[in-house]
C-alpha cells in the first residue's frame, strides 16, 4: 500500500445561522454518495488531529430544534462509535469494555434525571 492519492473523496457541511449567528440549519452531502444529495441533520461533530500542534481539534454544531433526549442519544451514541474506532486503531484492550459500561452507566443516571 503506497501513500499515494489516487482519488479524493469531498464531504460537504452547510450551516444555516441565525442573526445571532448560531446554526439553525445543517446540511451535509459526501461525493461518494451523491446520487442521495443534500441531507438535513441536527448535529455535527468533526474531529481533527493537528500534527503541527500535536493536539485534537473539532467543531461542535448542533440546530436549537434538537431536544435534550436527540444531544443525549447523539453524545452517547458518538462515545460508542469513537470508541469502537479507538480500539480498531490502537488494539487498546481495556477501552471497549470500559467505555460500554461508562456509557451505559450514563445513560442510566442520564434516564434517572428524566423521572
């Protein structure tokens, strides 16, 4: 496998922002998928690692018409997923099972506030 570009791949993220300037509005669309077009969401999260500062950037954007029960589900779910990539990445043993219980443990405590 070289380490050569033989095609690029474009991820597009549209913001709609209020005049206050906070995003009401998201659109997403991938080159790779574009026969589906441009599709709604509520959220986006994006993480970047920055080789020149040595650390993780990201951009946080959700709509106000995303309830509090959508950013829980969407957090968690998000640990999940990042999790299960972590582990495919770095064989780290121990983060499987200790993110799945932390996130169930969340969840619960998450569910006990609702009561």
């Amino acid at each position: 496998m070289k380490n050569e570009v033989k095609n690029w791949e474009e991820i597009k993220i549209k913001v709609g922002l209020n005049e206050n300037n906070l995003p009401v509005d998201l659109k997403w669309s991938a080159s790779a998928n574009s026969s589906q077009g441009v599709k709604d969401c509520k959220a986006f999260n994006l993480g970047i690692w920055d080789p020149v500062i040595n650390n993780s950037l990201s951009i946080n954007l959700w709509t106000n018409s995303m309830t509090v029960d959508e950013m829980n589900m969407h957090y968690v779910r998000n640990l999940i997923n990042l999790t299960k990539s972590y582990v495919d990445a770095t064989k780290n043993p121990l983060a499987q099972n200790m993110m799945k219980t932390f996130c169930q443990n969340l969840m619960e405590e998450t569910n006990k506030l609702k009561s």
